[in-house]
C-alpha cells in the first residue's frame, strides 16, 4: 500500500529577492491538499494575482510523515 501523501502551497510577499524572509503579515499557507495536481491548481491561481510583485513566490511543498 503506497504511503498516503499530503500537499501544501507555502509562502507569500519575501523581504527581498533572496526569498529567504517573508514580510510579516504578508504570509500565505494553503492546504492541505490530497494530491499534487489540486496543490499545483491553488499554486497557479496564488501566483496569477499576485503577477506583478516580483518579491512574491509560492511553493507546492509535500510534507513528510515521521
């Protein structure tokens, strides 16, 4: 039995162009999400209203059990 898989959408508007530290309250966290594909549709549509700010980034992360 294959082990089961969640899915999340991590991040939001970062500080600067090193995307290492988000600007406080501009955090974003979507999920959790069963499979890959729904994660990488809330990822799509995160990203699209935010086009123009170019310090903004998403992630589709899978987390890990253990």
């Amino acid at each position: 039995m294959a082990e089961p898989q969640i899915w999340v959408v991590w991040g939001g508007v970062f500080t600067d162009m090193t995307f290492t530290t988000l600007e406080q309250g501009k955090e974003e966290f979507y999920g959790p999400f069963h499979d890959e594909e729904s994660a990488i549709r809330r990822w799509r549509e995160g990203m699209a209203r935010f086009v123009d700010i170019a310090s903004h980034r998403l992630f589709v992360l899978r987390a890990r059990q253990g």
